[in-house]
C-alpha cells in the first residue's frame, strides 16, 4: 500500500504528466487568444516539451511564459509569414481546382508541391525556434533544410499530423469528443508526442548550428 503513495509510482509519475500537460494546453489556448500570438505560442509550447521529453523541464508554466517572452518577435513574425503564404497558396489552390487542360495541371503540380515545401517548413519552425538562436533568413532556410534533410522523419510528422486530423473529423461524434480533448490536452499533448521525433532530428544539428547561430544577431 505505502508504494502506492509513493510519488516515485509510475501511476503517480502518469498523472503528474497528464496535469503538466492540462496546464500547457491551458497556457497555449490563453495565449493564443489574440491569433497573432498563435506563433509565440506554439514556440513556447514546445520551449517545455522538447525538454519535458527528456526530463529536463520541471517549472512547466515557468517555462511556457520564459519561452513567450524570449521568442515572441521571431515567432510572431514567423506566424505572420506563414499565415499570409498559407492565405495564398490556398487561393491558388482553389483557382488551380477551376482550371483545365495541360496548363491547369502544371499549375496545380507547382501548386500543390509549393504547399508541400511550405506544410514542411510549418512544422519546423516553431520547434526550431524554441530550440536553436538564429536569424529569421537562418530560421526559415534551416527549417526547410532540416525538413528535407531529415525527410522519413519529415514524413512521420506528416503521418501523425494527418492521423490526429482524421481521427478529429472522422464523424460529428468524434468532433465533438476531439474538441474536448484539444481543449483539455490536444495541442500540448500533440506537442509532447512529436518532440520525441523533434529531439531525434535535431540531436544531429544541435552541436553544428546552435553556436555558430548564437553569433548572429537575431
């Protein structure tokens, strides 16, 4: 029985996790509430749990606000340049749908792999930004080198993201347990499971970029 109070028990370990987590999803839902600040967020978010894969994040709300405040201009500049290009490729996309003959389906080819470079730059960003100091040229070129560099991995990531999507509208009654979870544990969690993958990719660059970036001024 006394090792079942015992705060080194995996269950009590298990459910420490799982409020960290309530409480990161909590931090990034508040945070994001004026949109602009979606970036800084997202950077924040895995300024923790980048970390917390290996141990080494004990203060998380702590954490979550240093890793704001640090990355806000970056991240929401970087947040800015995203949204604008994904508001672009995504009128083209429609226009390219309209379109008939050879010249629709090379502009839909360019299309759709442009959005392709662009979907694996996203999902590199904010990591990298919580991760390494670089100028925003570095940060954009870096994303997208590591993104191809690493591109089983860059496909992984693209798996988990498509499974979370499909499994949210897969049916009304799966949205609406899907919006409960993202809003208790959704973004953190999906945020925790694939710096797992983000640690393994950037173990490799870490010792080669971060001290020749930490020399540039951001």
């Amino acid at each position: 029985m006394g090792r079942l109070f015992d705060t080194d028990n995996i269950v009590w370990r298990f459910l420490g996790r799982v409020a960290d987590l309530v409480i990161l999803n909590f931090l990034f839902l508040l945070c994001s509430i004026p949109i602009v600040t979606i970036g800084a967020s997202w950077t924040a978010l895995y300024s923790v749990t980048l970390k917390a894969v290996k141990n080494e994040e004990s203060y998380i709300a702590k954490g979550f606000l240093k890793g704001f405040k640090e990355n806000f201009k970056q991240s929401t500049i970087a947040w800015l340049v995203i949204l604008l290009v994904g508001t672009v490729l995504f009128v083209d996309i429609r226009f390219a749908m309209g379109l008939e003959g050879g010249f629709g389906k090379a502009f839909g080819v360019t299309i759709y792999a442009m959005s392709f470079v662009y979907l694996m730059i996203a999902m590199y960003i904010f990591p990298y930004i919580a991760r390494f100091h670089a100028t925003m040229k570095q940060i954009f070129k870096n994303a997208l080198l590591i993104g191809i560099g690493s591109f089983p991995f860059t496909l992984l990531l693209f798996g988990v993201n498509i499974l979370v999507l499909f499994v949210t509208f897969f049916s009304a009654r799966a949205m609406i347990t899907a919006l409960a979870f993202w809003f208790m544990t959704g973004f953190s969690f999906l945020a925790f499971v694939t710096s797992y993958i983000y640690r393994k990719i950037f173990s490799k660059y870490e010792r080669v970029e971060e001290p020749e970036a930490e020399t540039e001024e951001a």
